[in-house]
C-alpha cells in the first residue's frame, strides 16, 4: 500500500510540481487549498506526512500546525513546512508551531522524502 501524503498548499503551480514529483513514487496525495481544509483533510485522511505551505489562506501553516498537533491521532504526523518565501526567523517560528521539519521551495522540484538529507529521522522511512 502506497504511503499517504497531505499536501497543503493554495498555489496550483507549488502543487503540480510536488504531485508530479510524487506521484512518480507512487505516493497517495491529497491536497488542500488553505490552511482550515488542511486541518480538516489531515483529521479525515490520517496521512503519513503533511507538506505544509506556510503562507495560506483562511488561518496560515503555523495555525493549521498548531490544530493539527492539538488532535491527538495526528501529533505523531511528521509536518514539513514548504516555503517560498523564507525570511530570516521562518524555520524556527515552524518549529514552534510544531512543525518537524523546513524546506525553502524553489522553482525546481523539491528532494523526495528518500533523497532528501534535510528530512528529520522517521520521515525517510517512508
């Protein structure tokens, strides 16, 4: 069984790019466009990792974060947060809000969790 993965993201583009990247792997994704359906999708679906935009609609990645560690069926989820827009503080403000990992997003596709040697322990096991 493939692995299950939440991608929550609001620019259509960033998601193509991490589907077509993924899918290749044979990865499930479901995809959410703002912070609130990501919540609700990631407490729905149970996924294996969430990929968290951190500039979204509705509440932000540090507030969907935050909700998501609060529901105690996903605090063990490992959360990586997948920016654009990386300023100086970004990184650790996420992991305060709980998330296990940070990716600065460029226009090239991101490392699979495999290839990846920025990804926490327990994530590349996917």
């Amino acid at each position: 069984m493939s692995k299950r993965i939440l991608v929550i993201e609001d620019t259509e583009d960033n998601r193509q790019i991490i589907r077509d990247l993924l899918t290749s792997f044979d990865y499930e994704l479901i995809e959410a466009v703002d912070g609130a359906e990501g919540v609700a999708m990631a407490q729905t679906h149970i996924p294996d990792l969430i990929l968290m935009d951190i500039q979204l609609p509705v509440i932000d990645g540090y507030e969907a974060t935050r909700q998501i560690r609060a529901i105690p069926e996903l605090n063990a989820v490992p959360i990586i947060a997948v920016t654009s827009y990386a300023l100086s503080g970004d990184e650790a403000k996420t992991r305060e809000a709980g998330c296990d990992g940070y990716i600065r997003q460029t226009l090239q596709p991101a490392p699979t969790p495999r290839q990846s040697p920025r990804i926490p322990a327990g994530v590349e096991k996917l």
